[in-house]
C-alpha cells in the first residue's frame, strides 16, 4: 500500500488525464514514473484517480453551473514534475530519519568527545564502531609543501602550485591542510 501522500500527489497528476487516456494507457503513463512503481502500485494509483475524478465530477453536479474544461497538457507536465519534486525530497526527509536512527548516538559521542579533546591532540570513540582522530603537529621551523594544489581561502584567485612553500601561512592554516592531505612537511 502506497504512503498516502505519494498517492494523493499520484491523483494530483493523473487525474487531469483521466478524460483524454483509455484505462491501459493510463496504467502505462503512471507504469513510466521514475519511483518505478509495482503493478500492484499501479492499480492502487488508478484506482484512487477514478475514485477523485467522481467525487469531483459529483461536486461539480451539485455546483451552480459552469463550464468545465479539460487541464491542459502542460498543466499535466507541471504537476508531473511537481510529483517528482515531492518524492524526491521525501526520499531525502527518509534518509535523514535513517540516519538520526542509525547514527545519533554516534554523532554525539563524535561531538562530546572533540569537545573533550586532551593534551596529546587525539580522540577515541567507541560505539558501533571505533575511531580515532590524530591532529597533525606544526613545527614552526619546518617548510611545508603542496602535495595537491588547493586555492588561497581569502583569494580565490592565488593557486597553491604542487611542490609550493606554504610555510608562511601560518599555524592554524597549515594544521588544516596537513589534517585533509593537501601538504606535508618537506
């Protein structure tokens, strides 16, 4: 059984195209959705778009009357693509969920142990699984160099060339670039 929302946004777009399509071509039209949908689905979507399509069509009999128009093909388009839109993001909202499960003990552990980071400049962290994390040492007298090229953090313009000095920029800046492999000491 589909989430009711993926089936209300489902009746959403086919709706309009309840009048203009045959019962086959309908399933085949919902069959081409990227979300890839079982027969089952399929049936269970259908189903839903007749059963809108009457209520709709009831409450337009016992409306004062007005012209009805059929949605335009492009109208059609938009909330197509409107529904890809909207599964999208609900498979982004799934995986955050996931991960919150998953992985929130760790992350705070993660977080309250960096926060409690002691005198010999590393972390241990124990939980689903193990990590450890060695903050690289700075001397001041050694000369560092670019192992992968990377651009000046105020100046986008200036390129750290491999092999470069970078000695001058300075202990925080060069701490960083050790930790992520952009240079070394020489």
């Amino acid at each position: 059984m589909l989430h009711h929302a993926t089936l209300k946004a489902a009746v959403l777009v086919y709706a309009a195209l309840i009048g203009t399509m045959t019962e086959e071509s309908l399933k085949a039209e919902i069959a081409k959705n990227e979300k890839g949908f079982s027969p089952q689905e399929i049936d269970e979507i259908y189903a839903a778009v007749v059963k809108s399509k009457g209520e709709l069509n009831t409450e337009a009999e016992n409306q004062p009357a007005t012209s009805v128009v059929d949605t335009p093909k492009w109208v059609a388009e938009l909330l197509a693509s409107n529904l890809a839109t909207q599964q999208s993001n609900q498979a982004v909202v799934d995986a955050i969920s996931q991960f919150k499960e998953l992985a929130g003990d760790l992350v705070s552990e993660v977080v309250t142990a960096t926060k409690a980071l002691g005198e010999n400049n590393s972390v241990e962290v124990t939980g689903k699984q193990e990590m450890k994390l060695q903050l690289p040492e700075f001397d001041e007298d050694a000369i560092y160099e670019v192992i992968v090229p990377f651009r000046d953090s105020s100046d986008f313009t200036k390129l750290y060339k491999l092999g470069e000095d970078v000695s001058h920029l300075g202990e925080d800046r060069i701490k960083h670039l050790l930790l992520i492999g952009n240079v070394e000491e020489a």
